[in-house]
C-alpha cells in the first residue's frame, strides 16, 4: 500500500511538473493558437505572431482579434471589419463582423449584426460571398464539423444547429436554458459544450 501511495504521489509530482507555464509574452489583449499556429494582439493592437517562444510582428495593421485555423488566417478591427490576409496583406471582407471562427477546412462562420453567416471555401480559393443562415439575435458561434452551437443575445439560451458543406442549410437540433447570464461557449469535436457565466461558473453537456 505504501507502494503503491509513493506511486501515485510520483505520477502527480511528474503531471504537476509536465503542466508548468513558462511566460512567454506581456501586453497582450488577444491570443488565439491553432495547430502550431499562435497569434496574439497587443495593448498596441499590433498583430503578433510566435515563433519558437518568441513573438514576432507580423504585420502594421491594428486589430482587435486575430484567429486562424485551417480556412486561412482572419482579424477584426476596432470598427468591426473583417479581414483575412492573402499573400502578404490583409483583404477587406465585410463590415459589422462580431465574431469569426475559421477552424473548419471548407468553410468560415461568423456573426454580422447578430446574424450568422458562413462562407464556403472552394480548394485553395475562398468565395467572394457569404451565405445567410437565417438565424439571428446571436451573440457568440462555436463550430465544429457537422455541427454550431450558438449564444443567443440573451445569453441566457444556446441552440445547436448541424449543417452540410457548403453550409447553405442548416437545422435546428435542440437548445439548452440557462438561469445565468453567458459569457462565454465553446464545442469540441463530439458535439459537447462548455459554458461559462458572467459568475464564474463553468457548465458542461
């Protein structure tokens, strides 16, 4: 028994140990990784980007947030204009933009003016226009293949929608109440949730 007490000790000491952070930056506002990609945004709002634990300038323009994911590299501005960078330069995609979530690799969602709206993504080419989903009053999106989860302004209530590439249809699969105020979701890839209120509290389903 004290074996196997010693053991389990030693395997706690070793994970403890495995899972140490290391600070590797200050003066952000924004972080956002994906696969070996991490990209950041400073208190300048300067896009940054790490590379071998160092974080380097990746471009002048200011923003806000900046994500990235298998559809591309995307940022949102202070004035709410969505970007994607091409090349060596950011694009101007379209305007009123809350929220993007490029994860998936044929196609983008994102909120505009509280709507959702998805963007198909044909091989090594991104479309020129956006589809409407027809839902509306949403506040944050979480996506994953097959499947979003969606806050709606309340923040009270989540919806979870399953869609077929090119994303124009979609379908209602259930919602889940809450007493609290949401602040924050987010999906992984067997259709579960995590949800975090404006106290503090994380919910999982």
């Amino acid at each position: 028994m004290k074996t196997l007490f010693l053991w389990i000790m030693l395997s706690l000491v070793l994970a403890d140990a495995a899972l140490q952070c290391n600070q590797v930056g200050e003066d952000f506002e924004f972080i956002h990784a994906s696969g070996q990609s991490v990209f950041g945004v400073n208190t300048d709002h300067k896009v940054m980007r790490m590379c071998s634990e160092e974080w380097f300038k990746f471009s002048e323009q200011s923003m806000k947030l900046v994500k990235t994911g298998p559809s591309g590299v995307w940022g949102i501005d202070e004035h709410n204009k969505l970007y994607t960078y091409v090349g060596d330069k950011w694009l101007h995609f379209m305007d009123d933009v809350q929220q993007i979530d490029p994860r998936l690799p044929n196609m983008v969602f994102g909120i505009q003016k509280s709507e959702v709206f998805c963007v198909p993504k044909i091989p090594n080419k991104l479309s020129l226009s956006s589809h409407r989903l027809n839902i509306m009053n949403i506040e944050l999106l979480t996506c994953t293949k097959g499947t979003c989860w969606y806050l709606n302004n309340s923040r009270k209530e989540i919806y979870l929608y399953s869609y077929e590439a090119p994303c124009i249809h979609s379908n209602k699969e259930g919602q889940i109440k809450f007493k609290g105020n949401l602040k924050y979701i987010e999906a992984n890839e067997e259709k579960q949730i995590l949800a975090l209120d404006t106290s503090g509290k994380v919910f999982f389903k």
